[in-house]
C-alpha cells in the first residue's frame, strides 16, 4: 500500500506499519527490477471473470507492479486469437497494412500467422512470420488463387523478443512496398515490389490476428497494434480498423477499435490482453487460490486427500456419553458434493471410528457416534434444519451430545463463543458412548484425511468432555498459537500437526496446490545474470518439483525441489547451489542468483551456497511449475522480485529485513 507524505511515498504493511525511513530497501526501489508481485495489492489480481479477486478465489491475473508492463499489448502463447468481423470498409482496390509485433521466436519451427483475412474461396491478404527467419506478405486478386511475397526484415533476422513495426502499401498501378518502423508513425521505404498487375480481391472472410480463419499457425508472441487504411495517401485518412492493445482492460475478452467503423474485436480463449511481466493462467482448474490475512490465523484446506490437521490420541480424548463439539470457520460450498468433516476421532478403514461432526451435502449438520468402532454399532444424528449459508460464510457450529438418551441439539453462532441459535429441533436414537482407540483427533476430515476432506477456513475446533457449558476442554485447535513449521501446541497442551498439503494462513499469498496450479509471463527479454527474490513457503516437498522457471523448457532457469527433503537446487542449464536449511512450512525471502559460474542460493541473510549453474536465460517467468506446464510444487507465495542485475548480499540484507518487517518473520 502506498501513501503520500510531504511528497514522498510512503510503503507500509497492510496492516498500516511504516516502513519507510528505515534505511530498507522496499521491492520498488531495486535496481534492475524486472517484474514485481506483491500479494498485498489485491487490486492487481484479478478473478476468472475480470473482477478484482476475493478470499478463496482462483487467480487468473497477478500484476506485474514494477512498472514495466504498463504497455497493454495482445498476448498470443501459441493458442487463442483476436478477430473481427467482416465488413465492406476492410475491403477495396487499395491496402495500407500497419502492423506493430514482437515474436517470441524470430525463425520458429513452424509459420506463424501474424494477421489473416484470407480463407478458401474468399481470399483476399496475409502476413505470415516465417521458419526462415523472414516473413511473408500473401495475396489474392481473384479470391481462390494466392500470390507470395517473403521478405527479410530490415537489418536481417530480428533477435528473438525484440519488437518490429512493418508496414505493406498495395495498389494496382503501383509498386508494392515494404517499409520499417521505428515509431508507429514514423516509416522509412526499404523494399519495393512490382506493380501486381491486378486490384485485390474482395473477401468476406473475418479479419483474424494470429492465426487462420480456422483458428490454426497460432502466433507465438505479442501483437501491440494492428492498423489498416483503404488507401495509400499517407496522410492520416482511410483509417478502417486500428486496434490498439494498449486501450483494453486486461483480461478484456472484447472490446471496440479506434477506427469509425468502431468494429468489435474479439480475444479467443487462450490469447489475453496483458501486460509482458504480468503473471496469467488462462485454465481455470490451474489457477492458485488467494488466501488472505488480516489479523487472524486459520487452518486452509482444499478439499484433496491427505491434507489435515492432527494431534495424537491421548486418554483425554476418549471422549464419555456426553460430549461437545464445537467448530468456527468456512466452507467453499456449504452444501457439498460429498460431506465434509469438520473435525472427529474417526477412521474407518480400520474400525476405529468413535466421534464426528460432518457437513451434510444438504447442508445440515450431523454428529456420528460409535461404540465399537465399526458401522454396525453407530448412531448418526442430523439436525431438522439446514444451515442456508452462502458458501464461504464463516459461522460457528456446535453440538450437544448426550449419550444416555442418544439425543443431540445442534447449535449456530457468530463466534466460537456464541451467543448461540439453536438449528432444529433436539434428534434422538440408539444411545451410544464413544469407542475408544488409538485413531488421532483430526481437524479437517477423517481416516487420515482421505474421507470426506475438508474445503474452505478453520479458525477454531474444539472437543469438550462434558457440556459445553459446565465441560473441560479436552483439545482446543487455535491456529492464531502457530507460527511455523508443521507443528503447535495448543493451550490444552496437545501438539498439532499440519499434514500434507494443508496450511495455516499466517500472512496474504498466493497457494500452488502442487498438482496443476501455476502462473505465467509472456517471454520477455530476460538473460543473465538475474535474480530471483521469493517470499513465501514450500507448503510440502516432491523431488523434482519446480518452484520457479523461466519461459520454455530449453532455456530457462530455475528454482527446484530436488533429491532430499528440504533440499532445494539451482539450474541454468546445469545443476549448481543446493540448500537445505529451509524447513517446510517456514516463510523464508529465498534469494537465487543465475550468474554462470558466480550463481548462488541463499535464505535471508544465512551465508550463501555457490555453484556454476550454467548460463541459460530466464527470458520469462513460469511461477509454480516447469515452464512446460509440469512439474508443479505446492508453495504458497506472497511476494516475488525478480530482478536483471546480480544482487549484492548487502541489497539482499536490505530486502530481507524488509521483506521480515512487512510479512512478520525473523530474517
């Protein structure tokens, strides 16, 4: 968050801590920042639907905020495209075709379409870049048959990444010409054509950018703005269609271009309107969650098997005919697909199922109760009313059990502490008093948490021997106690364990779930040496996971889960630095420094492992995954730097202690 004071910024925390005039260096003030992403601007994140994203949401867009990609521009990654209509005014005699691009590959292993009006029967022009290295301008005077015309970019094949203007001028009676830009306005003549002989032909195919009229030879690459004139006067009239992809919104799925014929153009799924360093997934199952902070610590779960929280069984916990059990959080969808277990002593693959309290797929509540730890000997009660919740409500929910007459009264509440509102009327049944056995208390599910997980927050649970009112707390589950690792006691005395894939929200991020989730950049010019600032945790741990890559497979760097648990490894083309003193589960500002044979990890301020790590290039940033889409950690991210200059210790001490001041963790 920024603010203004006597004319100065001034950076503070969300929680309004001031930072500034410390003598620490905030992400902004880096020299050689590249790209920046910061988990506190929820504003720069944005949902599956364009909107600003909310606690809980997936994020399809976190916005690079280092301003180097203020420039909107059309992001076409090999699939997805933009088009318009047909329309009168795109066809005519004459053709002045402006095109401004940037291709991630300059001599690609197939012809990628630039701009296309041309399909069969009903063609009319094209430009295409080519495997050679150069690009081609094809037409048509009759509509079916096509005329192509290949030509070098001025000063010869352009480095990969780097931005190219070309203009194409054609008129019957005239030659056809080629020039170079350096400004969008601003051509200088380089190549000429003869005359064609012939008018082109008129076409009623649409007007595609990046691909054929059948959504194929997709660009790989950016397209900044495509204009066309119906003559060749140069003097600012015949403007048809002028897109500009620095005007959209990002994310934009449509929008009209500047020209009068103010013709819709329509982005195709895959390609998006972004800028180059904004990290984008355009797969909505791929996305991360963001999971915010704002005072108060909670226990996250996603709903997938195997994440949970737990503490040992204790003699405590064999829990007598009359029992309380009280929880506090959110579900993702209060009426599930499958019932969700709050929190119990429950497993049933081994027959040693004793207590429970469960979300039903109706959305009522239930307690499940056995006195032989098997289904045959077990008493479900569910309440005669449902909760009616909109998911993600948090609300508190309690049951009072009382095994001599079986009965249970269900209760709702604000807060863990009530005032409490009776849900329903009092169940009755079959009387039972737990089983008892060695199965752990969970927080999250059931059966080591591979029945009926948990999806959404957990602020509290508790398990009361006793009444709720007149009862001794036997297990208390808070997680504002935790604050690392994967253990907490609790004040009853218990340790909890956080297993899995589960976390406790200490701070804002962004939560890689380590099967599919991840984010990218567009490719941009990023090459050695670079650095990498990391804030955040590895939630848990795969060799061979990747944390940080860059923009494809063949030339990247990066940031990887490799060999032991918790060794992380450095590789720009060859394996260098290791490090294992980061603990699972522990913020840590993680730097990695991609400088050949001077590259180097280190975790806050501890002293730095070296090795040559190769001299592959960034040229990108794929956060969460490989760079091909694999390979995926669960990390929970809150902030990222990375940055196109090797970073001393001493500017890496200065963020550390910044970085610590503003997330509230020891560097």
């Amino acid at each position: 968050m920024q603010s203004s004071l006597n004319g100065r910024l001034r950076f503070t925390d969300r929680l309004g801590v001031n930072l500034s005039g410390s003598g620490l260096m905030n992400m902004r003030e880096q020299p050689g920042l590249a790209a920046w992403f910061d988990s506190l601007d929820v504003a720069s994140m944005l949902s599956s639907t364009g909107a600003i994203v909310a606690a809980g949401e997936a994020v399809a867009l976190w916005s690079d905020r280092s301003g180097n990609s203020n420039e909107r521009c059309l992001i076409l990654p090999g699939t997805g495209y933009a088009s318009t209509p047909h329309a009168a005014a795109l066809d005519g005699a004459e053709l002045d075709l402006r095109l401004d691009f940037t291709l991630d590959d300059y001599t690609p292993s197939a012809d990628q379409v630039i701009i296309n009006k041309y399909s069969a029967g009903q063609a009319r022009f094209y430009v295409l870049a080519t495997t050679g290295g150069d690009f081609t301008f094809g037409y048509s005077t009759d509509g079916t048959t096509g005329v192509g015309i290949t030509k070098a970019y001025f000063g010869g094949t352009p480095a990969n990444f780097s931005r190219q203007r070309i203009r194409i001028t054609y008129k019957n009676g005239e030659t056809i010409k080629f020039y170079y830009g350096t400004g969008f306005d601003t051509w200088t003549l380089y190549e000429t054509d003869p005359d064609p002989g012939a008018a082109l032909s008129n076409s009623t195919a649409n007007l595609h950018i990046g691909a054929t009229a059948a959504g194929t030879s997709n660009l790989i690459g950016k397209v900044h703005r495509v204009q066309i004139r119906s003559n060749i006067l140069d003097d600012g009239t015949g403007i048809v269609f002028d897109s500009d992809f620095s005007l959209p919104a990002k994310l934009a799925t449509s929008f009209t271009e500047s020209s009068v014929g103010a013709a819709t153009v329509t982005i195709a799924t895959g390609a998006r309107i972004a800028g180059a360093r904004d990290l984008y997934q355009g797969t909505a199952a791929n996305r991360p969650i963001y999971l915010p902070w704002s005072g108060s610590n909670y226990g996250w779960l996603n709903g997938v098997s195997g994440n949970y929280f737990s503490t040992p069984s204790a003699a405590a916990l064999q829990l007598g005919a009359t029992f309380c059990l009280v929880w506090e959080g959110t579900l993702d969808d209060w009426t599930p697909g499958t019932a969700n277990t709050l929190t119990g002593k429950y497993s049933t693959t081994d027959n040693k199922r004793q207590y429970n309290l469960t979300i039903t797929t109706a959305g009522a509540v239930a307690v499940n109760v056995s006195s032989d730890g098997g289904g045959a000997n077990l008493t479900t009660l569910v309440s005669s009313a449902t909760l009616g919740l909109t998911d993600r409500t948090k609300k508190a929910i309690r049951v009072d059990y009382v095994g001599a007459g079986a009965t249970a009264r269900f209760y709702t509440g604000g807060a863990r502490g009530g005032p409490w509102t009776e849900l329903g009327t009092e169940q009755s049944g079959t009387a039972r008093t737990p089983f008892s056995s060695d199965t752990p208390l969970l927080v999250g599910g059931a059966t080591a948490g591979t029945v009926q997980p948990h999806s959404g927050n957990t602020y509290y649970a508790a398990a009361i021997e006793g009444t709720f009112a007149a009862g001794t707390v036997v297990a208390d589950f808070n997680p504002s106690l935790y604050t690392s690792n994967a253990t907490f006691t609790a004040a009853t005395g218990e340790v909890w364990t956080v297993n899995g894939g589960a976390t406790i929200v200490t701070r804002s991020g962004l939560y890689f779930d380590g099967s599919n989730d991840y984010l990218k950049s567009a490719a941009f010019a990023l090459i050695q040496p670079e650095s990498i600032c990391f804030i955040g945790e590895q939630v848990s741990w795969t060799s061979g996971d990747i944390i940080i890559d860059g923009n494809t497979v063949a030339n990247r760097a990066q940031i990887e889960q490799r060999t032991t648990t918790p060794r992380i490894d450095q590789y720009s083309g060859s394996y260098g630095a290791s490090l294992t003193t980061w603990a699972l589960k522990t913020i840590a500002a993680l730097f990695s420094v991609h400088n050949g044979a001077s590259s180097y990890l280190r975790l806050s301020r501890s002293t730095a492992t070296t090795g040559n790590a190769g001299t592959e290039n960034m040229n990108g940033i794929t956060l969460g995954a490989s760079a091909g889409s694999t390979l995926h950690a669960n990390v929970f991210v809150s902030e990222l730097a990375i940055l196109s200059v090797a970073h001393t210790t001493a500017q890496q001490d200065s963020i550390a202690l910044y970085a610590g001041a503003k997330w509230r963790f020891s560097t």
